[in-house]
C-alpha cells in the first residue's frame, strides 16, 4: 500500500507542488483522484465508503502524501481527521449516510471550525455563538485559519451554546457551503502551504436546524479535546515527510555537487550534517509510529502523540533547515525545491498546538502518569 | 469469456540501478510489474467494465518476489493468478513452452502480453506464445475492439499502422498509447490479499505438460557500455560561447 502510494504522489503530485507553491490553488484534480484511490476515507470504515486502515497504516501513507507536498497532505490529514471521525463516532445513522461516503470520495472536503481571531490553543475561549431559536440555533462569529475555508463543502463548526459555561458550554454544528449568511474572507498569505487555501469563516446569523448538530449540546469541547491526539500523530508523520523530501534532496545534490574536485559528501562538514538530519528524521518517524500503535491499541497516548508532533515537527525544522545549508546558495534559490520546503515545514511547529503546548502536556502528563 | 495477462517482474526503470564489473547489480534494487504489462491488465480491466463477463487471470514466471508484481495486478482488479516459481531465468521461447499449457488449461478466449520486456528489452515472448498455442497474434497494438468472437485491433507497423481482425482465441501483446493504467485503490489493495495466489514449481510445470523448461539461448557475456562525459566547458562572453556552441552541435555533433 505504501508503495502504491509512494508511486502515485511521485507520479501525479510532487511535479506540481513547485507550481502550487507559485501560483496556489485549492488542488482540485488531484484531491479528486486521491478520493478515487482511498486516501481521503482511510479510517472510516468500508460500509460508508472508507478503506478501514488503522492509525499505523494512515501514518504511513500521510508521510507519502506529504514528501511529494505538504499542502496535499495538509488536506489530507484534515478532511479524513476531524470531520470523519467525529461524524463517525458522534453522528446520527442520518449524518453518517449523508456525509461520510462524500468525504471518504473526496467528493466533500471537509474543515474543522475551532479557532478564532482571539484563540487557537485556548478552545474554551472560543465567542462563536449559537442562539437556540425555534426548530435549530443561529449562529453568529468568526472563526480564522480554517484550511480549506470556501473550497470545503462541509464545516464542523464549534460553538457556545451556553456562554457562560465555559467549557462545557460548546457543542459543535455541520454546516454544508452555500448555507444563507456562511461567509468567507479571502486566502490567508502563508510562509509556506499556499495550496492549502486557509479563510476566516463567519456565520452571520446562519441557522443551523436541530438535526445539523452533531452529539450533544455541550459536548462539543470534549469532542474536540479527545480527537487532539490522532491529529497530533498525523501532523508528526506530515512532518515525517516533509523531512524525508528534503533529505532526500541533499543527499543527492551531496553526490552530484563537486568542490575542489571531489563531490561535497566527501567533507565531513556535509557528511556529519547528513547524518544527523537523517538520524533525527528515523527518531520522529519511531516517535510517530510508536504513538500511532499505541493508539490503535486502545491506550491513551496524549504524551506518545505529543512527543511525536513535538519532536517530528522540529526535526522537520531541522532538517529542511539543513537541507538548505548542503545546497548553498542554491538553498536559497526558488528554482530548487528545498528553501519550499523549508518554508512547508515551519507551521508543524504551529498548528495542532504550538511546540510550547506540546511540552505543556507532556510535562503535565510525567506528573499525571504518577498520580501526582 | 476469460482473459489472461502474462506478467513479469523487473527491475525499477525510475530507480537508480548499480552496474558492476560491467553486469548489473541488483542487490537492493526495486523491482516492478514490467510497464508494458500494465497496459495488458488495464485493457483486460477495460473489456470487463465495458460490460464483458470476464474472468481476468495473472500468469507469470519468475523468482519469488514476482508475487509482489503480481499483487499489484491483483490490486488492479485482476480476479486470481498463477505464479510459475522458478529462480533461473528462462529465455522467452522456454516461458512460452511453460506457460502456453497453463493458458490452454485455463481456457483462454484473449491472452495479453507486454510488447517488449523491459529487463532484456526483449519483444519475443508475445510471438512466442503465440507461436506456442497456435494462436492469431497482434503485435504493437495501440487500440482493440471486442467484436463477437473476434477482435479488432489496430497495431502499428514501421509505415504507420494497420487495422486487424482476429478470430478468438488471440494474443495481443501491447504498445504505448493502448490506454493509461491505473493506480490501485487502497479497498483494492486489501482486497487482493485475499485473493487466490496458486504458486506452481516450475519442473513440475512443465513435466506435467511434458514440456523442457531449459533455455535455448546460451548467455556467453553481457557488456554494459559506458562512455565518459568529455566535460567540454566554452571559454568567453555569452554571444561568443552561444556562437561556438552552436558551430560544435552543427559542425561535429551534426545534431542541427
């Protein structure tokens, strides 16, 4: 499987992923056919139109997906994280018929609506309302940096429907595009990910029927708390990939560039640093396949899956950063593929929660571990 | 009806491959289903969607991991394969006298067959077990058309190309352009793993058919040429090197 899909992101993916980075759209085509092999339903099960792999087996492919482009990995990991499996595990049999087999054929894209102007890692902060009327809610507020915003066709959105119940006062909505006062603001200009379209969303008033809830009213902090963990893994085996990409690249400019009449991966300079991107690139991929094993056994893997992004997300800083040191000047230069790269791998750091958060919850969890 | 795709397995076109003491070393090279075969098992897949009832069987002869080449077709959507376990390789009229039994006994109406394989870039096996069955052949086909109890092809010739009606049963063997293969889905690739693999031994193969499995062409030495670069750096401004280059392409390389 991974080297059908080795093949297939070879083939059909990274020859476009320099122009994407240049002139960025919202890769239509090849989602469409990635729909078509499986990749965007690989959890959710055969009977809504999924593959039914587990979290090792998705892991593994994602890093495929994400050494040929980042972005299409990006997407990727959303449409087939939170809104299928909180569809799958929180959904009506209605839901689940009417939006898993979309998303699983890549015919819907999913978004996750959570963070706002104001919040990213503080989700109970969010002001996204929803005003109980009668039949449904009217939802009101501004969510920001939702990747896939105007392109997606269905929305997990995450609203208060207590404001003054903090936490537990969220519950979380589908709404489908073309919903009336569902509004989005232009691309976000980004580092790096450009295809990966990412728009604030506002809800202007937007009713939301009864039946478009998803679980229960106030349930929606904790489901998006407990479904943290599969996205960090899968953000760790993006930037698994991402690394491997740039890797790759300087392993093969070392061999065929030569100075002073010898190709560079002769000196130790460039040979040290080949080893220790490579060495630090095999630890995040163990970290991340760890934590995915773990998971798909039934442990709790809050500190595995914050170890993996933590420590993949940095290693892909490293790498890509090093990558560009072994190319020289031609690092720096558009023509070459690493200086995207290098700008691709700078957000793992960022998204599903910063690296500060991630130290947060592993510190947390040492203590937690010991009943203390 | 029922149709069989001949397979083999060789090594990775795209991937870089070691020449040592001026034969190819293979250690560590990735292997694949040969590319011209591929196109062999689309088409296959192609009559069946276009409403034929068919039952599309895998053939191939090859050491062990030609079963990993043989999954990928399986992936592909072929229903179930045989696989001729054999370590040695076989020059191209021995596997026709192997498998041409084997697509007897499986009652083939249309046998598929790459155009030329790529590890010896050979293009005798087609004609061969055509030869071997007794069957009409079509080499270099571009294009084929499922008629009743006949096909028509289009193949091309070294003028151009001709059109063909064969009666079934035929051997077609395959050129660029007959269609664009597909990628495996990932439920396909599942799937195949449960679908039926019947690995044969080679020597019981073939004296069960009564037929030698020994090659015919005796391998005396394989060279690989290589040829240094002449590394040729043109001194002066751009106008006068682009000059220059130019009088060398035309001049002595003769290529303008």
């Amino acid at each position: 499987m991974q080297l059908a899909v080795r093949d297939f992101a070879r083939n059909e993916i990274a020859p476009i992923a320099a122009t994407l980075d240049r002139e960025p759209r919202f890769p239509w085509e090849t989602l469409r056919r990635m729909g078509d092999l499986g990749l965007l339903g690989l959890m959710s099960p055969e009977e809504y139109g999924g593959a039914g792999i587990d979290t090792l087996g998705y892991v593994v492919l994602l890093e495929e997906i994400a050494a040929a482009d980042a972005s299409h990995s990006t997407i990727m990991s959303v449409t087939n994280g939170l809104p299928q499996q909180l569809i799958l595990r929180y959904g009506t049999p209605e839901q689940r018929t009417r939006c898993l087999p979309k998303l699983a054929s890549g015919e819907w894209i999913g978004a996750f609506c959570l963070t706002e102007p104001h919040c990213g890692s503080d989700a109970a902060a969010i002001t996204t309302r929803a005003d109980r009327v009668e039949g449904g809610y009217l939802l009101r507020g501004t969510k920001a940096w939702i990747t896939g915003g105007g392109e997606a066709q269905l929305y997990l959105v995450m609203a208060k429907t207590e404001p003054d119940a903090g936490a537990r006062g969220v519950s979380c909505f589908l709404v489908e595009k073309g919903a009336e006062g569902l509004h989005f603001g232009p691309p976000e200009g980004k580092l790096g990910q450009h295809a990966a379209i990412a728009t604030s969303v506002t809800f202007d008033d937007l009713f939301v029927p009864e039946e478009a809830r998803l679980g229960d009213e106030g349930q929606g902090f904790v489901m998006s708390m407990t479904s943290l963990d599969g996205g960090r893994i899968g953000i760790a085996a993006q930037a698994v990939g991402i690394a491997r990409a740039a890797l790759d690249a300087a392993i093969a400019y070392a061999d065929d560039r030569e100075a002073f009449g010898q190709p560079i991966r002769e000196f130790q300079g460039v040979s040290f640093k080949l080893a220790d991107m490579a060495t630090r690139l095999d630890a995040a991929r163990l970290l991340t396949w760890r934590a995915a094993w773990l998971k798909d056994r039934g442990y709790r893997v809050t500190k595995e899956a914050s170890m993996a992004k933590l420590f993949a997300s940095e290693a892909a800083s490293f790498v890509t950063d090093g990558a560009v040191q072994v190319f020289g000047g031609y690092g720096y230069s558009t023509d070459f593929p690493v200086e995207r790269l290098f700008r691709d791998a700078r957000v793992t750091e960022l998204y599903e929660g910063t690296s500060e958060i991630q130290r947060v919850v592993i510190g947390r969890q040492l203590y937690r571990e010991q009943g203390r | 009806m029922k149709i069989v795709t001949i397979l083999k397995q060789v090594p990775d076109a795209e991937a870089r491959v070691r020449s040592k003491d001026g034969t190819l070393d293979l250690s560590g090279a990735t292997f694949v289903i040969d590319g011209m075969d591929e196109y062999g098992v689309e088409e296959a897949l192609r009559i069946r969607e276009g409403g034929a009832d068919a039952e599309i069987v895998a053939l191939a002869f090859g050491p062990k991991r030609t079963a990993e080449a043989i999954r990928t077709a399986l992936a592909m959507g072929v229903d179930r394969a045989v696989h001729v376990l054999g370590d040695e390789p076989l020059d191209a009229l021995a596997t026709a006298r192997v498998l041409a039994p084997l697509v007897r006994d499986e009652g083939a109406d249309l046998v598929f067959v790459g155009g030329k394989q790529a590890d010896w870039d050979s293009a005798a096996l087609g004609p061969a077990l055509a030869e071997a069955l007794g069957w009409p052949h079509s080499d270099w086909t571009t294009s084929l058309t499922l008629g009743d109890g006949a096909l028509e092809v289009i193949h091309d010739v070294d003028d151009g190309s001709e059109t063909l009606t064969l009666p079934l049963p035929a051997v077609v063997t395959t050129q660029q352009g007959l269609n664009e293969p597909r990628y495996p889905t990932l439920p396909n690739i599942m799937k195949a793993k449960r679908k039926t693999l019947d690995t044969r031994a080679l020597d019981e193969v073939a004296a069960a058919a009564g037929v030698s499995a020994t090659s015919t062409t005796e391998l005396r030495s394989a060279v690989i040429e290589s040829r240094a670069r002449r590394n040729v750096m043109i001194e002066g401004d751009a106008a006068s090197a682009a000059a220059e280059l130019v009088r060398r392409l035309r001049d002595e390389a003769k290529v303008l």
